[in-house]
C-alpha cells in the first residue's frame, strides 16, 4: 500500500518493542536515528541496527511488510537453492528475509531474490512470521543440522558416481534436491531397479563437480549431519570433492535402530541390518513420495530421527 511508504520501523534505546513512524533525524556517521510516532506526537531515538523501512506492502492479514521482517509465501516451483518447506495444505512454501537493495524491495532466500511486489499478489499467500531481530529463524543459523541421503550408479564410492543428492534442515526445509548427470556411467542397470532413475531423466542435468562449490559452502555451515548409514552417503560425496568441517557430528539413524528392532544374526555375532523402510514403519511415518527417491529418505530419516529420540533419548 503506497500509503504506508515513508514509515519506518526500530527499536527505542534500551527497549525490547518495535515503534513505527517518520524518520524525522537520521546520521548514518553519528549513528543516530529518531522516530516519529504521528499517533501519539512522540519522537524515540531508536537502535539504528534495528531501523528498517516500509515496503509499502502488506502481508494477507494487513501485516505492514518491513525490512528485516522473515516471510513465507507460496512457490510455484521448488528450486534447490531455495529454502523450502511443505505447508499444512500440501503446497510448496519459501521462506526469507526482506531486504531492499538496487531501489526496490525483495524477499532473499538463500541465494535466490524474489522482487517483493511479485509475491504479494493474489495466490502467493504471503505471511511475515518473525523479524531477524526478534525471533531470528532457524533458515539464519551458522549451526544447522542437516538431513542427507543420495542415490548413486552403484555401491562403490571410487568407482561410481552420485545421481541425486537431497539435504533437509531440522525443519524438514528443502536445502538441495536435485538430479546430476554422471560423467564416466552411460548406463547403471541395477541401482536403475532400486532407485528408478534412468539415463535419460539426468542427461540434461548438471555434472556434480559443478555443484561442489555451492555445497561446500552449505555444508560449511554444518554442525552435524544425521543419515540413515550415513558413512556411505560421506563416501560418496567426500570421494566427489565434498568438504565438511573437521568438527562435524555425524550421527546413524541405522545404527540407532538396529538395537532397538532386535534382529540378532548369530553367523555375524551382531544386530542385523535394517532397511530405512522398517524404521519408517516403526515410526509410523507415512512416506512423501516413493522410497528410494533421496529427497523422500532424507524426510523419512528425520521423522525417524525425532521419533527415535523422542522414544527412546537417543542423541
């Protein structure tokens, strides 16, 4: 709404509330900036690293729309650069921080710029949920956890190649999911029975090593990552160029589980093998999508992750 232009936003010295108004002194060298509120004819010199401006937009419910402000709205694609998430009503939200940049507003998320006059239109659902200063949300955090799992042209790491790769947050947010076209496989029969992808559904995509660099810097902001056998996803991808931090947690949903199912193999003088598919099922998990497909074991891994923990507190 034009009318809300010109109003700006930022906490008074000392105070843990917001005041909006008119920007009635501002020194960017002084560090100073002062608000006037028109309702009550106050003026409140605020914190300048809180002071945002007014969009000019609202969210559904008439929200003002404020630099700083963490939206969700409604995708109409899900790209794997893009921090995603499915909503209660089964359709593909994205999530980010307002910014304004280059004379005009936009919603960052990730490394993806969405003007914000094209997401506040009918459909996109658009909803301010928290601000960076309140409530900073988890999609801003230097130490996440995420969820991986791939599909690959076979078992070996030094001699086959990754064909998907998908990473989830905590949240269940989509951090990557996304096909890749093997550089020294034409064909991969069997791992094609399991995983049900075939030559000409990666042909057009990207070679992995072009990835490499995007996902060094997603994983460097890994504190710990959770799989289910997850020493064979590492292979693969620490074989590919990956790099993780020499710090990082990694943590086995199977070798969680598979005390908790029982199955001794005598011959072994172990616990057996359990599929992800069995762990599912005893974390009643209904599945999004098909197993096999990584993106839906890296959202049955986690359900089964919470679950176990919650079970039986396991860390």
């Amino acid at each position: 709404m034009d009318e809300n232009r010109g109003i700006w936003r930022g906490k008074p010295l000392r105070k843990s509330y917001f005041v909006e108004g008119y920007l009635s002194d501002y020194s960017k060298k002084e560090n100073r900036a002062i608000i006037h509120e028109p309702t009550t004819m106050e003026s409140y010199e605020v914190d300048t690293s809180t002071l945002g401006a007014c969009s000019g937009e609202t969210d559904i419910n008439g929200k003002k729309v404020f630099e700083g402000d963490i939206c969700v709205f409604k995708s109409f694609y899900c790209d794997s650069t893009v921090y995603a998430f499915i909503g209660d009503d089964g359709a593909e939200y994205n999530r980010g921080v307002v910014e304004y940049k280059n004379g005009e507003f936009g919603i960052l998320a990730e490394n993806e710029w969405f003007r914000l006059r094209n997401i506040t239109v009918p459909g996109r659902d658009l909803v301010v949920i928290s601000n960076i200063y309140d409530n900073p949300d988890p999609l801003l955090k230097t130490e996440r956890f995420y969820v991986i799992d791939t599909e690959t042209t076979g078992l070996n790491p030094d001699e086959d190649e990754i064909l998907q790769l998908s990473i989830v947050d905590e949240s269940g947010c989509i951090i990557c999911d996304r096909l890749f076209r093997p550089e020294r496989h034409e064909s991969w029969e069997k791992a094609e029975e399991i995983n049900h992808i075939t030559p000409s559904m990666v042909k057009r995509e990207i070679a992995f090593k072009q990835a490499v660099p995007q996902l060094n810097a997603i994983f460097a902001q890994c504190g710990t990552i959770i799989g289910y056998n997850t020493g064979f996803d590492l292979a693969f991808l620490q074989k590919a160029g990956v790099e993780f931090r020499v710090d990082i947690k990694v943590i086995d949903v199977q070798a969680i589980f598979t005390p908790i199912a029982g199955e001794w193999d005598w011959e072994q003088n172990k616990y057996k093998w359990q599929s992800l598919v069995k762990c599912a099922e005893y974390c009643g998990y209904e599945w999004r999508g098909n197993a096999h497909n990584s993106l839906a074991d890296a959202l049955a891994t986690l359900h089964c992750y919470k679950t176990l923990a919650a079970k039986n507190g396991v860390k």
